[in-house]
C-alpha cells in the first residue's frame, strides 16, 4: 500500500486474474474501507504492479486536490 504521512486514504494494487491485469483501490486508512477502485469505477487495467500504483496514487493526488 502507499500512502503519504497524514494522508486519509492509502493506495494498494491487486492482482485481477480473472481479466489478466492489476488494478489499484483507494483505501480509507483508519476504518479499510475501499472507497474506489479502478476497474469497476473506470474499466482500468495495467500490465504489472508499478504502473497501476503510479496511477492509483495519481488519482489520489487529483482526489485530494492541492497540498
């Protein structure tokens, strides 16, 4: 998961065999609570891990507006 300190919401990928990709939720970090996730909400899947955190914590970035 990753998050940035003082954060509410974390980002964790996961592992969709049934469609063959990896996808990123958007967790609440005090109650676990997946408040999004990135195939329901927008049919996005990525080939491995890395490219769907950097695009689960870009669009935490845009969710949280600016610092």
């Amino acid at each position: 998961m990753k998050g940035s300190p003082g954060n509410a919401f974390v980002v964790r990928t996961a592992w969709l065999a049934e469609s063959n990709v990896w996808v990123w939720e958007m967790v609440d970090a005090s109650s676990g609570e997946v408040t999004e996730r990135s195939w329901p909400s927008h049919w996005a899947g990525y080939p491995n891990r890395e490219v769907a955190e950097q695009a689960g914590v870009a669009r935490l970035q845009e969710v949280a507006g600016p610092s």
